[in-house]
C-alpha cells in the first residue's frame, strides 16, 4: 500500500495543526496498514454492492472515523458531473471540499457519547425520509455508537433495518461487544486490525521527511513500538518528540521522554539479574533513577527485554529485535546461558512487580524489591537441573553452588539441592531411602545446558560469542512432573486402569456410580430410592415422588458403560428400605447422640452451655471406650 502522506492536507492557516491533522487520509490510497479494509471497500464501489449500513470496529487511532469520512466522500463524489459512487473521491469538487470541512448539510456527524438518550435519535431520524438537499445520498456518522442507550438502539432498529434508498449509515466503535446484536446484525461490519510498528515506523519516516525534521531509526522504531498499533497515538508522541529536539530528533531524546531507559544498560541490568547479583543490579537502578528514569519504565524494560530473549529462543535467533538491533550480538550472548523456563519466571515476575511498582506508595522502592526478588529467583535451581542430578547415580556427591563462601559450613546441603528421602519404620525412626553416598572418581563437566545453580563455579567468563540456536531443544520436550520418578530418577510404570464390577450391594452400587459416572444420578440414587432386593444382576426398586422417571434406564446405561454388564432394574410397590441417604443420617445422628454421652464430651458442654457437637470422628485403632 502506498504510505505516502496525502497532497490535500489542512488548509494552509495561521495556527499549527497538529500531524495527526495535518496528515489525516483523504482518501484510500493513504490509509495505512488496513489493507483488507480498502480492498473490500474498493471492490464494493467498484461492483455497485454498497450495504446500507456500515459497523467500523477497533482500538483507538486506527482511523474509524476517517475511513467513515472518507467513504461518505466517496458515496457523495461528483467529480465531472458523475451520478455514481466513486471509489477514490476527487477531493476539488463541491461536494468533497463540504465534507472535509464540515459543512455538508447531507453528511450528520454525531458524537454517541454526547448524544445518548432516545430523544436525540428521534430527532435525527426525523430528517431521514427527506431527500438531500445537494448531495446523492444523506449520510450518518455516529460515532462511539456503543454510548448509545438502549431506548435509542430501539429507536434506531426499525430505520436501520429498512432504510429510505437515499440514506446510508455509518458507524464507529471502540467497543464492538457493547452494541446491540440487533444493531450489529443490520450493519456489515468492518474490523480495522491494529497497525504494525513497521507500517508505523515506515509512515513516520515519509511524513519527518516532509517536515523537514531528521530523526533517527531507533527513534522511530520506539515511537511506532510505544503507539500500540494506533497511528493518531503515534502521530501525537512524533509532535511531542519534534518539540522536544527542536527539529533533530534522536533515541536518547525518545527514550527520555517516553521514560523508557538506555538499552545498553537494561542489557547490563539483566546480566546482574541472571547473574543473580543484587547489589551490582542495585547500583544500576540507581544510577537510572539518578538520569530521570521512571522505575516504573525500568521494570517494563526488564520484561520487554525477557520477552525479546524468550523469542530469540523460540525462532532459533532470527526474530527482529526492533530497537534493540544494535546490540545483537550483546542480547544473543546473554540468551545463550538462559533456558525458555527461567525466562518466563522472569517475565511472571516482572509482570507482577510493575503492578505493584504502579501502585506503590514509593515506586523506587517498590521496584527495588523487585530486582532484588528477581535477583534471587535467578538463583533457584532450575527443575530439569533437578530431574537430570535424580538420573544420575545415587552415588553422586553434591554439587556445590556457585555462590557458595569459603566459610560456610562443609556439612550443610547446598541451597537449591535435592533433600534425601526419608521414610518412616513401623516403630517412628527415621530411616534414610538410599544408601550413605560413596566417592566417586571425578566426572566430566556438566553441559552447559544445566542451570547456573548446579554448575561449578569457574572464574573465566561465558564467552560472548552468538549462540548456536540449533542446538536448543524443541519446545515439547519439557521435562515431566517430578512425581513422575521414583527414588532412582526413573520413570515409574503406569498404572493399570482399574477394572470395575458390578458389586454385590446397593450402597455399593451407589458409591460406584457417583464416584465414576455422575454424581447427580448418585444423588438421585441414596435420596430417592427405596431398595426391595438387589441380587445381581437383578435391582427392584420403588422410587420417590421426586425421582426422576427415567432412572432405571439412567442406571442401566451407567452399569452397562462402567462394567460391560447388564443390570436389570424393575420398579416394584413394596415398601422396601429406608433411602440410603436417609439411614445414613440416622446412623449419624445415632453416633452424635452417642458421643454426646461420653463424660468427657459432657463435661465440656456443661462448662460450655452455648457449644455443640458438631463433627464425630474415631482415631485409628481406637477401643469403643475411647
């Protein structure tokens, strides 16, 4: 798509027009990143099948409004006399010059927000059945028409569903959800897509050249990236940065007044934070801070910045890392020693710490405590480290840490290593789950692929050369739960499905059919059912008032699909047996009423007038005097 700005901007006045103004789509051709749109809309001018009403949907500053303007030029065009729509509007003729500057007694533009009750809809739909006064159709633009009441959506459904052949509407949301399905369904409805931070960077870079402004790429890059896909976002933080640098416009201009911090320090930053290193990440927040920088914008950077590493993991190195381009080969370094794990606990935790920066009472503080958080959770063994060090040898003597002290104690266990297992004798001892470790012969170093934690310290650096992404692991070998080992790093066998049968008493088949096949008809089965005999595979039963009809079906499906065996069950009148529910709870409150006479248990009532005896329970082993 052509992203050069339009030829016919704002008339030439003596007050500054903003860019997002000045540059504003006259037409199609300069839309931006809305290729799908100006398709659809080109070929439905082109083919006559224009609907009557149109939904426009997306975030703000993605152009909604201006494509409603500019459709409404292009219904309305009169260039040389033509009686049909055009596709791209002339922008010279009288009826395109009154559009753009708002004096078009045909083409109504209403603000939703500001007009939202039944009363200013009615008074619009009264000029509708009237034709145009100059123009070839009479056109609508409600904006923000989530805003709407709901008596004004009723007001409008009636109109929009059978509209006059001279009138078209067009509509504007933010919040697409919000609109009536009524509405939404009378309307054909455009969804405009976010624009890319590329499209972005490319339009700004046109428009700067025509300003006469130079600005750098980076710059450009962090303006496109802060914009979120709106290009009036962009437009506004491209005016202020011109401001800003008085026609120069450079990153660290950007960066300051975005709040964002110097890329090369955030890189050293997250070094200290892998590195596990609180006071050198300390000291380079401080100095941040010291330079203007918002500590808010600092965590958001170490999170953008675990993100970007995460997707240079992913896509084997050959992701775009936008602004930070320029220190490639530094972020590619650093990723080498990290695993995709560690990098999201990095970015959960960053997500977690800005809001509690955001919110802090003090957010220098605030977000000290998280890079120090970050620091020491930079220092937790990593669980495939831990799965690997359970495949070895029983034998294996423990790896000391690399932050471990010369004075620390020689017996102590690693921080981050495996405790042994330990298993309770019959009598309570104590009794370890394998066998007193015995020296080994020195082994060959860990790979590199092990976490920091579990590598030998060593005095020489990592080196800094790119990484071999091909030698990263595919994404679906995560390492499986740690329950899923025994004692010697092993998988344990699977379990055999347990087989069931159909049991030879009623609760039985109670307890059976709630545990495995619905608790509901489990329910219906204790509450609403009096057993007359159950001898397999023959059930008779007499239901309640408030079991369901079908239930001896229900139970003979359930049987069949849990057993593979047939259960005949035949209603009867005979009394039969108390609900299974029901005797339960007299045998409860047999038990209450029995515990309620013990001398102890009376004793404490009596001292306690207002308690009761709410639960009964047995201990294990337990004679009926206790």
């Amino acid at each position: 798509m052509d992203l050069l700005p339009p030829n016919n901007q704002e008339p030439e006045t003596s007050e500054y027009v903003v860019l997002a103004r000045k540059y504003r789509p006259r037409d199609f051709s300069t839309m931006v990143g809305q290729d799908a749109l100006v398709r659809t809309l080109r070929n439905a001018f082109e083919t006559g099948r224009l609907a009557h009403a149109f939904l426009l949907a997306g975030v703000r500053g993605v152009g909604k409004t201006t494509t409603a303007r500019i459709v409404a030029r292009a219904l309305n065009c009169q260039e040389d006399g033509r009686t049909t729509p055009a596709a791209d509007p002339c922008g010279q003729c009288e009826s395109c010059r009154a559009i753009s500057e708002d004096r078009s007694v045909d083409v109504l533009e209403i603000d939703a927000a500001s007009h939202t009750g039944v009363d200013n809809i009615r008074d619009l739909l009264e000029g509708v059945k009237y034709a145009p006064v100059s123009s070839r159709y009479k056109i609508y633009i409600i904006d923000e028409v989530h805003m709407l009441s709901k008596g004004a959506f009723n007001a409008l459904l009636k109109t929009l569903e059978e509209p006059p052949a001279h009138v078209k509407f067009l509509f504007a949301t933010t919040e697409a959800d919000r609109v009536p399905i009524t509405v939404r369904s009378r309307c054909q409805r455009f969804d405009l897509r976010r624009i890319s931070a590329d499209d972005l960077a490319t339009y700004f870079a046109t428009l700067v050249e025509k300003e006469g402004v130079t600005i750098d790429e980076e710059a450009l890059h962090l303006i496109a990236r802060a914009a979120d896909g709106s290009a009036r976002d962009g437009l506004s933080l491209l005016d202020q940065a011109i401001a800003l640098s008085q026609g120069s416009v450079t990153s660290t201009d950007v960066r300051a007044m975005l709040g964002l911090s110097d890329q090369s320090r955030i890189i050293d930053l997250f070094q200290a934070i892998a590195s596990g290193e609180p006071e050198t990440a300390l000291g380079l927040f401080d100095a941040l801070y010291a330079d203007g920088a918002d500590p808010a914008g600092v965590i958001r950077s170490v999170a953008e910045f675990s993100h970007d590493l995460t997707r240079l993991h992913v896509t084997r190195g050959k992701t775009d890392l936008g602004p930070g381009e320029a220190n490639r080969e530094a972020i590619m370094a650093l990723g080498r020693g990290l695993s995709v794990p560690q990098l999201s606990r990095f970015w959960q935790a960053s997500l977690a710490g800005l809001a509690e920066v955001q919110s802090a009472f003090q957010p220098s503080m605030a977000a000290e405590m998280v890079l120090m958080r970050l620091c020491y959770l930079a220092q937790m063994p990593d669980p495939a480290g831990l799965i690997a060090q359970m495949r070895d040898s029983s034998g294996s003597t423990p790896v000391t840490p690399p932050d471990s002290s010369p004075g620390s104690d020689p017996g102590a266990a690693p921080p981050g290593s495996v405790p042994p297992r330990v298993t309770l004798a019959p009598s309570g001892a104590p009794v370890s789950a394998s066998a007193t470790p015995t020296p080994k012969a020195p082994s060959t170093p860990a790979p590199s692929s092990a976490p920091a934690a579990l590598r030998p310290a060593s005095d020489e650096p990592p080196p800094l050369d790119a990484p071999d992404w091909s030698d990263i692991p595919p994404l679906d070998d995560i390492p499986m739960p740690m329950e899923e080992f025994d004692g010697e790093g092993e998988l344990q066998p699977q379990p055999e499905p347990e087989v069931l049968t159909l049991p030879g008493g009623f609760e039985g088949l109670i307890d059976m059919i709630s545990d495995h096949a619905s608790a509901l008809l489990g329910a219906h089965l204790a509450e609403d059912v009096s057993l007359v005999s159950f001898e397999p595979p023959r059930l008779q039963i007499r239901l309640t008032s408030r079991a369901p009809r079908d239930l001896p079906k229900q139970v003979q499906d359930a049987v069949l699909n849990l057993t593979g065996e047939q259960l005949a069950v035949v209603l009867s009148d005979a009394d039969g047996d108390l609900p299974v529910a029901e005797s339960r709870r007299i045998a409860r409150q047999a038990e209450f009423e029995q515990a309620a006479k013990h001398p102890t248990v009376r004793a404490a009532l009596q001292a306690f007038p207002s308690a009761k005896v709410q639960d009964v329970r047995y201990k294990p082993n337990a004679t009926p005097q206790e």
